[in-house]
C-alpha cells in the first residue's frame, strides 16, 4: 500500500475493485463501513455482488477482464470534463499528452459496449471520485490475476496522479496483500530479479555490494526463473532439483495436472512443511518446520509495516524453525553461516537493505513495529509514499489499452469461470482446514451460478454440478445466487476434494508472471 | 498461563495478538488492544488461529522416500542427502538446474535467509514465491 490502515477511516472515498475485503482483508473492511456510515463514498468495481455492495453508493458490475477499459473511461471523463487535478499534472507527472490520447479512445458508448457498464453510471463515478478530497483506491487479486494485471495496476496509479490523489495521507493506490507475508517475501528478495529491498540482480554495483556483505564471488547477475517458468522448465528437464519451503503450489497454482507433471519429473524435491500438504506428499525429502507460534521473526504486512512476533511454545517432535534448517543446509554445503537467533539475521538485512536500515530489533520491541522506507535509526518510518515526489522524480503516467482475456467463452467452454477465496477459510486450506469452527461454516467448496443460467440448466442449489475447462474437470455442490452475474462463475481453491486450480488457465501476465485466475473458460452441467 | 506477543498468520492486515499458553500449548488468543492495525479487534480467522498448531496432523520428523514411499528419518540422514544431491546435481548441471521456492507465510529472517542459500551457496537468481498466487 502507499498508504496506511489507519488512514483508512479518514477518506472521503474509496474506489474499490478486485478485492472482496470484508472476507479477505476483514480488518480493513471494517474500517472502510466505519468510514462509510461516517459519510464517505464507496465505488465498487466488481462483477460479482460481494457484501461491500450492501454499502456502495455505486456498484459497476463489469465483465470479467475489462478493467483497463473501465478505468480508461473514468479517466477520459474527468479530462473531458475537465475536472483533474491540473496542478499535480503539471508539478508532479509527465505523459499527460500520452495518457489523453490513448484514453479519448474510451468514451463512454465504446466502454459501455466493452464492459457492460451503462454511460451514466460511468460518468457518475467519474464526476463522484473526481470530486472527492481524498479518495483511496484499494485492489487485490481481481486486478493482478489477469493477463493484463499490470496494465491494470498502471491503470489504477493512473487515476490516482490523474486527480492528484497520491502523496497525502488517505489517499494512494493501495494493494491489499493476501498472505501474511507477501510483503515481506518481496522485501527480502525472494524473487528472481531483486536482492533485498528490490535492489537489482543485474545491477554491477549491487552484486559487488553483496559479495562483499557474503564474503563470496561470482553471484549470479542474471535474473532467475519466475515460479511459472520453474515448472516448466521442470517439465522440460532443464531443470533438475526444487526446494519449496511453506508454500503448495499443487493447490495454489493453476492447472494443477502440469505441474503434478513438472514436479514429478524432477531429479530432487525437497518440501519444508508443517503438514503433509499435497506438494510435500510429492516430495523426495520433506523436512517439518516450526509454525508461526514456535519461533520468533519479523512479518512485514499490507502498510509496509514491520512487526515482531514471538516464540511462545516449543515445536512438536523434532520440528525446527525454517532458518535453522536452511542454516544447517548452507553449513553442509560448504557456507558456514554463524545466526544465533532471527535477531542475528534482522542485524544483517538492517546492513545491507537501505529501506529497512533503521529498523531494528530495539526499535520494534519498543513500539509497535516501523513502516519502510526507514533509512536510520532517527527515522520515524513513512507512513504514505510519495510525499513530495516520486522515487524517480515525476511520476510517468503509463497509458494501457484494453486486451481481452486469455480465453474467452465459446460454445463448447460457454461460462467464465472466476475464482477466489471465502471469509472462514484461506488460501490452500492447510491451516484453516484444521480449523473446526471454521471448517464448520465452509467446510466443502461450492460453485455459484445466476438464477437464470440455473434455470435454464436445471440446476438447483445443493445440487451436485461437474465443472470443466479444456484442463480438466471437477465436481462440486452448486449455490444459485445472483451475487454472479449471467454466464459467470465463482468458486474457491481452499479445497482438495474439488481442486479448482484443476481448471484454472497458466496465460500469465508477460511481465509479472501473475496466471489468469480471475478469467477462464468452463462449461457447467448437472451430475447426472 | 503465559502471554506471547504475535503476528497472525493469516491475511495481510498483519494484527497483533497474545497467544495464550499453559505449558506448552497454546490455548486461546487475545487481541492486541494498543496496536495500530486492529486496535484490539479480530476477525473470526484470527480468534481461531491457534488451533491448526497443535494439530495431530502436524509433521514431527523428517522423511525420506524409500522404495517409493515417504519413511520417518532423522535430520542427520535427510540433510545429509539434501546436501550431497543438491551438491551433485550443481556440479553436473550447473546452477540453472536448481530453484528455490520461498514463502509468503514465513519471518523475514527465513525469506532472507532462503533467498541468500539460493544466490550465495548455489549461485542461482532461480528464486521466487508464491506471492502472486
Ligand atoms: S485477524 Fe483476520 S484480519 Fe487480522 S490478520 Fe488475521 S486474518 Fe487478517
């Protein structure tokens, strides 16, 4: 987020799309109502009627992947009716000739026809956001799991700089991350191109900077592979040896036959796990790990913020926390690593990460955690980004044209399968799971359809419906609901009784590498 | 009893909580009253988060495959082969034939750590996540 939670509650609107925050982001929901009930406006972009529509002042349902048309529409009506923030334009941006141009393609008619929302609803939301103060736009996964997720992305930071609502508090363009530590995995360089704090692999200065801080030579100054490109790479053989640690891609990732294939073609497969998850029952070695509440360490979350969690119980058998064992790999590797504790390993990110720099043990135990950047122990830490200018200077407005999805309905595949989570359960369902009150209230995964696809297929809720895609096919109870719209959809991927991932299409987003799993094609029938 | 502060596990919101333990289990959370983030409130995923810890399903020991079947081990035989294959396979194929899956669900210290095993020992960038899943 370039913004933070608490400032949340002091928006004047919220342009939400992509993110189903009361179940996904509860926390955030909440203060979002709070502010809503206290008089600010909520738009909400999203083709299925998730309970935030309860609160929006405007509900635009487009079709599935239509977002960069959607957003380039709004933007052309505020320029049009000249009500953009001239003075940000002009101070703060440049591409504002570019932008114009690729958005006066998208008038009102031409966006209607692609995505479905009515004129006067898009000029409604347009004149609404354009007239806030202090609007926040907030996404998740509906705009990054698309073969457009980046131009979706860009889309949205540029409405943000387009009305000036960027660089001052309850404001911003703010993804809201799914896992607890999506942040902080990308802040310490667990990607293929960036060493921590996004400093670049193929940079000279910053690979001589870490051989210098590992007391080794000849680090890699090529980007690596994207977890897509693993596995197929994988199933090529090129690649010979994975090492998963806490993660299932066989449930996570889409088409799940491949990548069964991929990780069944490997020569080595070691899974670090707490539980036995469907990748690790795949696995060569499986070696368990300590959970959450057995070892201590940072998790940076949604608002950038770096907080400290502590060890309150042993772990179960021989279980060990995850930097143990990778520390006792490197040692038998030949890199004898000497950590002590995770405060040992915080002392060297705080080295060698300008942006974590003043973020130190003593600091966090004191208060209650400090958001990045924090380049020195005086810093307070940032609450917004962008304050007085961008990283780069002026901020470059990024125009994007629409593109359709990857796999578009035909007669065979007549449905747009679209997925995502629910509120009792989370991600791949290992932990919730085990759960029991949880899995009481969602204990099986369910498909909804509309009432008028129900019909006409002679579906009823509670029935047993089998779901295909040109990758496979699963079975699962249906829900009718008009929360979809026509020709639409939903489930989940908390379930390995009906892997929905089975279904799901790999077209990924060529830059970063994010699998279309809000778009595929399927087909819907009865259990006979 | 005994109060830990920590982070729950789940979503990105990151909230505060105490676990609540005796002896060695944890028995309940109490959300953080003072912090920032959640200001003493949590969602039902966090209210119920403590019990997948103490889950009968959890893995105690390492375990090895043999003849085709996972088989409890100790850490001294399955780090040993971990470290001999990963070895072998870089000395025979180079480090392009190694990837390393890191975690959105782990400390910073761990993704550190993990990302600095793939580039300084095996000499690979071949690292990434699963944040965009
Ligand atoms: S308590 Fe709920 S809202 Fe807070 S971090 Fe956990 S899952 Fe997210």
């Amino acid at each position: 987020m370039t913004n933070s939670i608490n400032e949340v509650e002091d928006a004047d609107l919220f342009f939400v799309t992509g993110t189903n925050t009361t179940a996904q982001h509860p926390l955030i929901g909440s203060r979002m109502i709070n502010a809503v009930e206290r008089g600010a406006k909520l738009i909400l972009v999203d083709p299925r009627e998730i309970q935030l529509a309860k609160f929006a002042h405007l509900h635009l349902r487009q079709n599935i992947g239509t977002d960069v048309a959607v957003l380039n529409g709004i933007m052309n009506i505020i320029i049009e009716e000249d009500l953009y923030d001239r003075d940000f334009v002009e101070n703060r941006t440049e591409g504002f000739q570019e932008l114009k141009a690729v958005v006066s393609r998208y008038s009102p008619n031409v966006v209607e026809q692609i995505s479905g929302i009515r004129s006067k609803d898009l000029i409604e939301a347009a004149r609404m956001f354009a007239a806030a103060d202090k609007a926040m736009i907030l996404y998740a996964m509906g705009i990054t799991q698309h073969v457009t997720g980046t131009d979706n992305v860009k889309s949205c930071a540029n409405l943000a700089m387009l009305t000036g609502n960027i660089g001052r508090p309850s404001t911003g363009v703010n993804p809201l991350r799914g896992q607890n530590n999506v942040q902080g995995a990308c802040d310490m360089g667990a990607l293929p191109v960036v060493y921590t704090g996004y400093q670049k692999v193929v940079d000279a200065a910053i690979k001589d900077k870490f051989e210098d801080a590992w007391g080794i030579e000849g680090l890699d100054d090529k980007p690596g592979l994207t977890i897509t490109s693993m596995m197929s790479e994988a199933q090529k053989g090129s690649l010979k040896a994975l090492y998963i640690m806490g993660e299932n891609p066989m449930m996570s990732d889409p088409d799940s036959t491949h990548i069964e294939l991929a990780l069944s073609n490997l020569d080595l497969l070691i899974v670090q796990d707490i539980f036995l998850s469907e990748t690790a029952s795949l696995a060569d070695i499986v070696l368990p790990a300590a959970s959450f509440a057995e070892k201590s360490g940072t998790y940076t979350n949604t608002e950038r913020r770096v907080q400290l969690s502590h060890k309150a119980v042993d772990p179960p058998g021989q279980a060990r926390a995850d930097w143990e064992i990778v520390q006792d790999i490197c040692r038998l590797c030949g890199y004898p690593m000497n950590y002590k504790s995770p405060a040992d390993i915080l002392d060297e990110i705080n080295r060698v990460t300008p942006s974590y720099a003043g973020i130190t043990l003593e600091r966090i135990e004191k208060e209650f955690g400090l958001q990045w950047p924090c380049p020195n122990q005086e810093h307070p830490g940032t609450a917004y980004l962008h304050k007085d200018q961008f990283t780069k200077g002026l901020g470059t407005f990024l125009p994007c044209e629409f593109k359709p999805l990857a796999e578009v309905p035909d007669q065979e595949y007549d449905f747009i399968l679209t997925t995502g989570r629910v509120y009792f359960q989370y991600h791949t369902g290992t932990m919730t799971r085990r759960i029991s009150l949880l899995e009481r209230e969602a204990p099986e995964a369910v498909v909804e359809i509309n009432p008028e696809d129900a019909k006409r297929l002679g579906i009823k809720t509670n029935d047993r419906v089998e779901l295909s895609s040109r990758r496979g096919t699963i079975r699962l109870k249906a829900e009718v609901t008009d929360r979809v719209p026509k020709k639409v959809v939903f489930s989940t991927f908390h379930y390995i009784e009906s892997p929905v991932n089975l279904l799901t299409n790999p077209a990924h987003d060529p830059v970063a590498g994010i699998p279309e799993y809000k778009g595929c094609a399927v087909r819907i029938r009865r259990c006979a | 009893m005994k109060k830990t502060s920590a982070i729950c596990p789940f979503c990105g919101c990151g909230c505060n909580f105490y676990l609540v333990s005796e002896d060695d289990r944890v028995t309940g959370v109490e959300p953080s009253p003072n912090n920032p983030v959640n200001k003493g409130m949590l969602c039902t995923k966090g209210w119920n988060s403590y019990e997948f810890i103490h889950s009968p399903d959890r893995l105690t020991t390492p375990l090895v495959r043999k003849n085709g079947k996972l088989t409890v081990s100790t850490w001294d035989e399955a780090l040993g082969i971990v470290s001999a294959r990963l070895k072998e396979i870089m000395a025979q194929h180079g480090p392009s034939a190694l990837a390393f899956l890191s975690s959105a669900k782990v400390s910073n210290e761990e993704n550190y750590i993990f990302q600095k095993m793939a580039r300084a020992v095996f000499k690979t960038n071949n690292v990434d996540h699963c944040a965009r899943l």
